[in-house]
C-alpha cells in the first residue's frame, strides 16, 4: 500500500520524465496475475510515449501450450504491426518468459526488462508460490523440463538486459532474480516488495530510463544524483553466488 500510495503520488512527475520513441512495449503479467495487474505501469508508459501492450492472454496459470505458443504470436505481431523491435518488461514468472522471448526471437526484441523474476531459480529453490505451481505442475508438460533448464546452461542473451529486484522481496530470493553484470547485462537494486515492482516509483523511473535510450546505444543505467539514495549499490550474480 505505501508503494502505491507513493506512486499514486509521483503519478504526474512520471508522465512527463520519459521521452518515448513511439517503440512498441510487450508488458507480460506474473505468476496468477492478469494484463489487469500492468494498468497502472503500461498508463505511465503510453503517457510517456511509447505504444505500449498487455499480453491479452487473461490469467498467468503457468507455462501452458497457450500461454507459450501465446506470447510468442503476441510478440510477432507487435513487431510486424510497428516494424520496429520490442521492448519486452515481464514482472516475477512473467519475467522469465520474457528472456526465453529474446532467446527464440532476438530479432524482435530490443532489450528485455525483468520485475522480481527468479530466472535463476533452480529444482532446490523454493518460494512462497511453490506450492501452487506445484499443483498446476501437470498441466505444463514438457514446456516447464525446458523452462527447468539452469540459467548457467542456457545461452547467454543476445539483446541488452535490466534486472531490477528488492532484498525485501517477500516472494522470491533476490538472489535468484539478479543476472551476471557486463556492459549489456545488468541489475537495478529498488526498496520496495515483490508484489508492488510494478507500481514501485523507483523500479518506473528506471524503467523508463531505460526506454528512453536511443535503439543501439544501450548503457548501464546511473541515476541522477537527487535520486541516488532511491537505488542501494546493486550485487552482481558473481557476488551473490
């Protein structure tokens, strides 16, 4: 509720700090959640100048035939409506669709931006939503072998990365949501909870920062000065391993 209230709160500043290109923006929902639960997020995105699009596949139950085969088909059709690549921001499981997107489809995608998603996640690790995804194991046949995949095993992505996380999580281990550091990939440390990345103001302000950069000339992200004491030194997968 206090990330909420806050947003609510720098609601209009946010509006009018993004410089949008016109780029197409592919918002995928998390674990159990719905397009309904990125409003808030893809408004501020679509003020600021972007076209910006839910996934329009109602709830995320899991990686089902629908939802994989889904997000693949939304994908190329915002790229051949807009003739341009695409911006793909996923929140927690969310997320983790996002990267095997830029891995299938790297010619579609410009960069990807991850939300609290515990891509690192291995067979051991556990969150307070494993329990559910358990349940619902059966329904995902072979597609959640491929998701199960180390992100160590997997090749490394190709399109630039922002993974922004929060030690105070509350879902997942942080630890399990940050990439390797290099001058492509990175991770954006943010105060806040798991459940409220999407409307967290710092988490929007990167998030839009990160937009707003001119295709081909991605760079890691650096906060203004007044805004510094909003983003902790982040760690690195190297560290935190």
């Amino acid at each position: 509720m206090f990330e909420f209230g806050a947003f609510a709160a720098a609601a209009p500043w946010l509006r009018i700090v993004g410089r949008g290109d016109r780029h197409p923006v592919l918002v995928l929902p998390g674990f159990t959640a719905s397009d309904r639960s990125t409003v808030a997020l893809r408004s501020t995105l679509t003020s600021q100048g972007y076209w910006t699009h839910g996934w329009g596949l109602g709830q995320n139950i899991g990686p089902t035939d629908r939802v994989l085969h889904g997000i693949r088909d939304r994908l190329h059709q915002l790229h051949v409506r807009h003739g341009r690549r695409v911006s793909v921001i996923g929140w927690s499981l969310g997320g983790i669709y996002a990267r095997e997107l830029a891995r299938i489809n790297p010619d579609a995608v410009r960069q990807v931006i991850t939300l609290g998603s515990p891509f690192r996640m291995t067979v051991e690790d556990r969150s307070t939503a494993s329990a559910l995804f358990d349940k619902m194991r059966d329904t995902y046949g072979f597609h959640l072998a491929s998701l199960a995949v180390s992100e160590a095993d997997r090749p490394p992505l190709s399109v630039p990365s922002t993974a922004i996380y929060s030690r105070t999580d509350g879902i997942v281990r942080w630890h399990t949501c940050i990439d390797t550091v290099t001058d492509r990939h990175e991770n954006i440390e943010v105060r806040g909870s798991h459940s409220g990345l999407g409307w967290n103001t710092a988490a929007v302000f990167a998030i839009s920062n990160r937009l707003a950069q001119p295709e081909g000339t991605w760079k890691p992200f650096r906060p203004p000065r007044p805004l510094s004491l909003w983003y902790p030194t982040p760690a690195s997968w190297s560290e935190a391993a």
